[in-house]
C-alpha cells in the first residue's frame, strides 16, 4: 500500500525518564524552539523561583512527547506532507490524493 508507512520503533522509557531537565530542554531545542522560559533555561539564565514550577511542567511535557510515538509519528507525517506538497506544488493532506 502507498498510503501508510511501516516502522518498527523501541522507545527507552528508562533512559528517558533519567534525563535531567537540561537534557530534556536540549534535545527539545534540537527539533522546536521552544517557549521564552525554556530558551532563558538553555542559555544559563537565572529562573525565578515563582516559574521553576512551570519550567519543570514544561519540561515534563517535553520529556512525555520526546518518548511518544504517536508524537513522532505525526511529525514524521507533517514533514513528509509538507516536503511533498512543497515538490508538486500543492497544499492538503499529502496521504488523500497519493
């Protein structure tokens, strides 16, 4: 079939949970760029206290989607769309019409 597409994946659940907050934010930062709060963290600036509790959510949030291969997949997806799109000249969904 040309509409889907077969990967087999192993998500490290142990591995990842084990990072500290600057490599979650890091390696986050390697594919988006991330909110202000994160980008002052990444570049050594002093947090406040009173944002260390939302820092610490984001950066859970980040860690969760990091080790979600739903997430993956869709990126994966967006990225194929658009590169295509991008080739014929077109805009929609890549996988309805090929």
């Amino acid at each position: 079939m040309s509409n889907h597409t077969h990967l087999v994946l192993f998500v490290d659940e142990a591995t990842a949970k084990a990072w500290s907050s600057s490599e979650v934010i890091e390696r986050w930062h390697q594919l988006f760029k991330g909110t202000l709060l994160t980008q002052q963290f990444s570049g050594r600036e002093n947090i406040p206290n009173y944002l260390m509790a939302s820092l610490l959510e984001t950066v859970e949030v980040y860690r969760n989607r990091l080790m979600d291969i739903s997430w993956f997949m869709r990126l994966l997806n967006q990225c194929i769309a658009t590169r295509a799109n991008q080739e014929v000249n077109c805009t929609g969904h890549f996988w309805e019409d090929h």
